[in-house]
C-alpha cells in the first residue's frame, strides 16, 4: 500500500503539531504510514479533508488533504514543500523522488 502526495503548505498547530498540506494524487493514505524526508522520518498521525478527520483515505484525483505528521518538524518539512517534492507514503518503508 502506498500514497502519492504532493505537498504545498506546512505549519503547526499548538498541542497538536506538524501539519502538512496538500494533493494526494494517488493511492490510500493511512495513519500510520510513513515517508523519508532528507534523513528524517515521518510518521502520519491523523488525516483531515473537508473539515472531517480520517483514518485513511483513498484518493480521487487531486484530491487535497491536510495530514499530523509526527518525528519531523515544520522547519524540516520547508525545503519539501518549497520545491514541491513528491512524497510516497509506504506502510513498510519510505522514498522521496
């Protein structure tokens, strides 16, 4: 199981944590999966679309999502999201192209 997610916008919410947003292009998103950004690790925690809080989704094309990311911070996550690199999320292990 893996997810195609193009992000586009990171921030923080206090008490919660890293948030990142953007299109998940293809595939089912999971809490739980993971990704490799630079050497760093990051876990989904939670998934929110539409104001609504999932556990996984499944993506229709260009769908937007925003996903609670744990073991990585915003400052990590800039240079991702500046230069609009694809993220797979894996369930096992993790790639960034």
């Amino acid at each position: 199981m893996q997810a195609v997610f193009y992000p586009q916008d990171v921030f923080n919410i206090k008490g919660r944590g890293t948030v990142m947003t953007g299109i998940l292009k293809s595939g089912m998103l999971a809490a739980g999966m993971s990704t490799v950004i630079g050497n760093k690790r990051a876990v989904v925690q939670s998934i929110e679309m539409f104001s609504k809080t999932a556990t996984n989704i499944t993506a229709p094309p260009e769908q937007n999502v925003g996903i609670l990311l744990s073991e990585i911070t915003k400052v990590e996550l800039a240079d991702t999201v500046k230069s609009h690199i694809q993220l797979i999320f894996t369930d096992t292990k993790s790639t960034v192209e």
